[in-house]
C-alpha cells in the first residue's frame, strides 16, 4: 500500500482575532492550504471538520463552494484535530479518493473550558463540586507525578520558559514575548504546583491540511511529506484520566498508570516501522507544563524521572538531541480545541520542509512526530516522514 502525503498546509494565527468567527479562520485556512498545494476547492473530494465550540466545520462549504464534497464533522476533545486526520487518512488508505481535507477550527469564550458533567457520563454532583475544572485535576496527577519520580517545581519552569522562547519566534503563535523562568516560578498560583504561565489559554485559530495518495502528490509536483502512521487510541484499564471521577485502586501503586498515549505511540512507531531514537522533531501535548514532562515518557523518548535531566541540559530545544514544541506548543499558541491537534502537524510540515525560519531544528531533519492527549483519555499520534 503506498503511503499518504501531505501535500498543502495553511494556518490563521492563533490567539484572539475580534470580528471574526472560527468557521472564517477555519476557512482563511483551507484556502490557504489550496494555494499551497496548488488546487482548487471543486478538486477536494472529501473532508474532515473537526470543532468543539464554534459551530459545525461542515458549513464553511457556504464559503468555499458547494460543490456537494462529502463532509464529516469530528468532535473528539483536544484529539478532535487528530482524529480528523486519522480519518482523512483512512479514507485515502481505502482506495476510494485521492485527496481530500482535514481542517480544525475554534473561537472559545475567555476563561476555563466549560464542560458539562453529562458530556462524560458523570452526575451533576460532579460539576457542582468543581470537578470539572481541569487545571486541579491537571495539578493533582503532576503532583503524584513529581512525587514518584523526583521532578521538580524547577522543571515545569524550563517547560514553560522554552514554550515563550520558541512562540517569539513563530507567526502564528500566541503569546510572542519570551518568560524569564523566575517570574514563571514567581508568577501567581492557580493550582498547585501549576503558576499561571504554565497552563494554556483557551483561544482561536483554524489550520488546514490537504492530503493525497503518493501517485496524485507525485502529479501535483510536490514535495513528498509522507504521513508514516495515524493512530488514535482510548484509554487502557486503571488509567488516571480529566474527568475521572476516582482512581482506582491497584495492587502495585509504585509507577505511572496505562495511557491512551502510550497505546497510540506504541502502535504509531510498529506501523512506521521505526523507534523513538528515529525522530527528529516532536510536537507533544503540553496543555500544562507537566503534561510535557510526562508525554515525553508516555511517548516513549525518555524514562520516568529523566525528564529532570533532559529539560537541564536542553535537550529539548530547538538545537538539542529531540527538539519538542519548536513553535511552542499550547503553552505559546493557546489551544482551540478543533484546530490544536492540527497545529502540531501544521508545525512539523514546516519543520521537515526547511521552512522554519528562527525556529527551524537544524541538521536538515527528515522525521517528525506529534501526539495529542484529550478528555476522557484518548490520544492521537502522528508519525511524517520526507
């Protein structure tokens, strides 16, 4: 079976655009990723839309052409973006299309994400309670994180310094100005350990990419992104998950528990054909700093407690050993829930073209890695190779 190609990309900034709807950054998007593929909207032979709150993504066909294309919305948690292109890449893998369109928007409200109990099965009590804030959960399972393997308050810093470092150097970033770690570790406290520069913003922004079968990409003339593996997985027994009401009780408590993002990267590396040692670049989910330091683990690039050292040495910049979150992931870019997974892939295309500017990883890298992490524990992971 050949191998599926990203052949156009394009992005609106992202951040807070006042005037303008998420369907219309969903939509300066596509037509920016069919100027960069060099095709027309009546040349789309399906979609995928991925939205959390800002109205079906199927309806941008108002403004782009109604040409009939099939278009399918996906709503899937902070996966959305993920799973629009895990389908939209199946749906080339079958043989039934060419090419065809994986795109992700929002505009969210200012403030905390207002999810409802009985989106996930839960009772009302929960909500009631406050439990459906998720930056105490996100503090609680880095705290029991930290304690277990020797991660410092220090670190998440470093995490959240990089990200403002990296998101000056990157257009469509949010947050464009660098943090000093001191005024991160100084800032105010929203949930402990967690300052307030070190969780992500609820945002805006749309990102758009156009995917083709290797024979169409090879007739458009374009350089071959190979998109080596799409996976997108639910979360194992035991796992420790936002919204879970409990944690259950096991006989060994000593370690992490199973994640949907380990199941996904385990599945992604098997069907690329390659070992976490084989990327050059990577994009993980750094909804807060800790996620960051726990995704690398998850995702397979360090062991537990490693982190400490890795984040020391600066491993994780932009010139270091694995470059993670070159254009400064969540932290820098905010998240629009629909478009946020895309962004990561957007950003490795960039990557893996030469086309980073300030931000490029150096020494010409061929292979790139993203994952997504959403509620109630699902993952997504990408593997793009040039």
């Amino acid at each position: 079976m050949s191998d599926v190609c990203i052949v156009g990309v394009g992005i609106h900034p992202f951040g807070r655009t006042d005037g303008m709807s998420g369907v219309e950054q969903g939509v300066f998007a596509v037509r920016q990723a069919l100027g960069d593929a060099g095709i027309d909207w009546p040349q789309i032979q399906f979609a995928y839309g991925s939205s959390d709150a800002a109205g079906n993504p199927d309806t941008m066909v108002d403004r782009l052409g109604l040409t009939g294309v099939q278009f399918i919305n996906v709503r899937n948690g902070c996966a959305a973006g993920g799973s629009a292109l895990f389908s939209a890449q199946m749906a080339i893998k079958s043989g039934e299309f060419d090419i065809g369109l994986a795109v992700g928007f929002d505009k969210h409200p200012r403030g905390a994400f207002d999810a409802k109990p009985a989106e996930y099965n839960l009772p009302d009590w929960y909500g009631d309670a406050g439990y459906m804030v998720t930056t105490q959960f996100f503090a609680a399972k880095i705290m029991r994180y930290m304690s277990l393997f020797g991660i410092s308050r220090e670190t998440l810093g470093r995490v959240a310094e990089k990200a403002f470092r990296n998101g000056a150097k990157t257009p469509h970033a949010w947050r464009r100005q660098p943090v000093s770690i001191e005024e991160i570790l100084e800032a105010p406290m929203i949930s402990d350990p967690y300052s307030k520069y070190m969780f992500c913003s609820p945002g805006e922004g749309g990102v758009a990419l156009i995917l083709a079968s290797e024979k169409k990409a090879r007739e458009l003339g374009k350089p071959l992104i190979r998109l080596k593996a799409a996976t997108m997985r639910t979360r194992p027994p035991h796992s420790f998950e936002v919204f879970a009401p409990s944690i259950d009780v096991v006989e060994d408590d000593s370690g992490p528990r199973g994640t949907a993002s380990q199941i996904a990267s385990r599945d992604a590396f098997r069907l690329a054909g390659m070992e976490p040692g084989d990327i050059d670049v990577a994009q993980l989910q750094d909804t807060e700093a800790g996620a960051e330091i726990m995704h690398m683990a998850e995702n397979g690039f360090c062991a537990n407690g490693d982190q400490e050292q890795w984040l020391a040495e600066g491993r994780t910049e932009i010139g270091g050993a694995l470059p993670v979150n070159t254009d400064g992931g969540c932290l820098a870019c905010g998240e629009p829930i629909g478009a946020s997974g895309l962004r990561q892939v957007y950003e490795n295309v960039v990557q893996l073209r030469g086309d980073g500017g300030d931000r490029q990883v150096p020494g010409n890298p061929k292979t790139a890695y993203s994952h997504v992490y959403g509620a109630p524990g699902v993952s997504a992971v990408t593997i793009l190779e040039r």
